[in-house]
C-alpha cells in the first residue's frame, strides 16, 4: 500500500463553451442528414437503432 493517495485526473472539454457559435453549428451539421431521413426509419442510422433497441429489448 502507498502512503500517497492515488493521482485522479479530470479533464473537461472547454471547446464547446469556448466556440458556442461553432460548436452548434458543426452539431447541426452532422445531425441534419440523419434527420432528413426521420421518414425512413427501416434503415440508415434510425434502422441500425431500431436494431439495437431490439437486441437489447429481447433480454428484458
């Protein structure tokens, strides 16, 4: 056993509240496509979490 404590490390993320205009807008970027295909919900990113819904429903 040491007598020190052991060294935790926090590390946050400031560039979000650093960039709050870029930040949004780069999120937006990226989710915009999958939203443009909410309408499909059999496939792409909606069908591959239905997916996953359902295989982890099952063990309930």
């Amino acid at each position: 056993m040491h007598d020190d404590p052991p060294l935790d490390v926090t590390a946050i993320d400031n560039l979000p509240s650093l960039l709050p205009v870029e930040s949004s807008q780069d999120f937006a970027a990226q989710l915009l496509p999958s939203l443009l295909t909410l309408g499909d919900l059999d496939s792409g990113v909606w069908g591959r979490a239905k997916a996953t819904f359902d295989t982890h429903i099952e063990r309930i």
